[in-house]
C-alpha cells in the first residue's frame, strides 16, 4: 500500500514537472518572438513577396501561442501589430492597387484587409482592457480623456497599433457607420500616445496623422492644413529614413486638392530614395516604390485634369 502510494505521488510529481517544463518552454518561446529583433527580421528584408508569403504562418503561429499564454504582453503586442502590419502592406496595398476596372478584386482586397485591422486591433485591445478594466465603460459615457488617462509611456505601442488597425478598418470601409461612430474612442487612443511619446516609431504617430486628416471628410474631423503641418513633422521625425509621409500626404490631401505636379514631385521622392540607406525600414521603402511606380503610371485614376488632357491628346492624334 505505501509503495503504491510512493509511485502515485512519483507520478503526479512527473505530471506537474512535464506541465511546469511545457510552460516554461511556451513562455521561452514567447519572450524570443517578442524580442524587437524578430519584427526586425520582417522589416529590414528587400523581398516582399519573401515576407508576404511568410507572414500568415508566422500569424497563426503567434496567436496559437498568444492563445496558451494570454498574460503575455509582448507576445499579445506582436501579434496584434503584425496584423495589422500584414493588412496594410500585404492586402490592401494590392487591393490599392488594383485598378477601378477591377471592382469585385479591389472589393474583395480591402473587405478581407479590413476584417484583418479589426482582427489585429481586438488582440490588442483585450490587452488594455486588463490594464484598464473601466475603459469601455468611460467610452459608453463618452469620456474618452477619462479613458485613456490611465496608460501610461509602456502602454503607447499597444495604444498605437490599437488605434492604427482601428482607423485604417474605417478607411477601407467609409460606409460603415457602426465603425465610424466609434472613431472618437480610437482617437482618444492616439491622442494619448502624443501626450506620452509624440517622437514614438520615429515619426509613425505624425504619419498616422497625415492619413487621418488627410483621407477623413471634413464633417468627421478632416482637416489639410493639419494633415500637412503632420507631413512636416513626420519628415523632421523621421529623418529622411521612411518614404511613407511622402505617399500619405500624396494620395489623400494631394488627390483630394487635385494637384497632379505636387503629386508627380512627392512620388518622385520616393522613387529617388534608396532603400537600402535605411535598413530598419527597407521592406516599407521598397513596397513604397512599387506603390509610387504604379500610383504614376494610373494618374487619370486619381486626376481628372488627367483624364481630360489624355482625352484631348486622343482626339488630336484622331483628328
């Protein structure tokens, strides 16, 4: 009896010893796909067809581990942002992309990159709802200053890449209201990441910015001269290392004010940048290329002064 007693206890004592070793195994594992040098490894390489095919394994991966360890933060944060990250520069690039003609392709491109936005910004937001358990309920009340107030400097990538994936699923989709109605509480997000680190992704908040202002009606907070008063700021922030500014000011302010030679200049820019002198951000700076190339070969997408001298040249050449 004592020594069936002996080996049930061995036996148990083995149990816990194997979960004990698979958790730490997990949590290892965790903390080195977290670490800055595995987004590094995406964002430094030249090949985006390489990273683009690579990215939904390393997804699922992620949030099959995120789903076995949900305390973890660094991990909720990398996966969070990496679907968003995979949306922007993988699907609705191509869904930008993809020419008027083409309008159930370029549907389907940004129906599928907004539901990945959505996807990437709940991971995220599970997290600050645990450090602030009282947030959806000031953002019910409308007290989004009150909401946000808790976070603190090490919540700002959270708050960031919350509120990035949140805008970005409007903007491929203006005509959601539900989604629209819910602007103000992922403003008040960003809104708090320049109170805490308005220099944060080395000009990314200023960026965002540009996009927001930019590409946002004017009853909804739109605005150009702020949008522009960002691009500056992005560009002093970001020290000629990310092509990007040039790109969002170009296709919202720019096409909305119809100034095909501002657009021509800003696109040039990012043609004439050479990826390879900003290595943190290579993969963006030659997605950027690819964007400006194609942006300037479909102008008369975009400019209808465009449109109309094409039309007038035809009719010459006819005649």
């Amino acid at each position: 009896m004592r020594r069936l007693g002996l080996l049930m206890a061995a036996g148990w004592l083995i149990a816990f010893a194997s979960c004990s070793i698979q958790s730490m195994v997990m949590r290892k594992t965790a903390d080195a796909l977290s670490a800055p040098s595995g987004v590094n490894t995406f964002t430094s390489d030249n090949d985006p067809e390489l990273v683009g095919e690579a990215l939904p394994f390393a997804l699922k991966f992620y949030e099959s581990l995120l789903a076995s360890q949900p305390e973890h933060e660094g991990l909720r944060l990398r996966t969070g942002s990496l679907y968003v990250i995979y949306a922007r520069a993988f699907v609705q690039t191509p869904g930008d992309l993809t020419p008027r003609s083409q309008a159930e392709a370029k549907k389907a491109f940004l129906n599928r990159a907004k539901n990945l936005y959505l996807r990437g910004r709940d991971i995220l937001l599970q997290g600050l709802e645990k450090r602030n358990p009282r947030l959806q309920q000031y953002w019910r009340q409308r007290r989004y200053k009150e909401a946000a107030a808790p976070f603190r400097r090490q919540d700002v990538p959270a708050l960031f890449w919350t509120a990035a994936g949140w805008i970005a699923a409007y903007a491929v989709d203006p005509f959601d209201i539900k989604l629209g109605m819910t602007l103000p509480q992922a403003a008040s997000l960003m809104e708090r990441v320049v109170e805490l680190d308005p220099g944060f992704g080395g000009g990314a908040v200023h960026n965002f910015y540009v996009l927001y202002y930019g590409s946002l009606p004017d009853y909804m907070g739109g605005d150009p001269g702020k949008a522009r008063e960002h691009f500056r700021l992005a560009l002093e922030a970001g020290g000629n290392r990310d092509t990007s500014p040039y790109l969002a000011l170009a296709t919202t302010v720019v096409v909305k004010e119809q100034k095909v030679e501002e657009f021509r200049d800003l696109l040039g820019r990012v043609l004439a940048f050479d990826p390879d002198s900003a290595p943190e951000n290579r993969l963006v700076n030659v997605i950027n290329r690819r964007k400006a190339r194609w942006l300037l070969d479909h102008l008369d997408d975009f400019f209808i002064l465009v449109e109309k001298e094409e039309a007038t040249a035809a009719e010459r050449r006819s005649g």
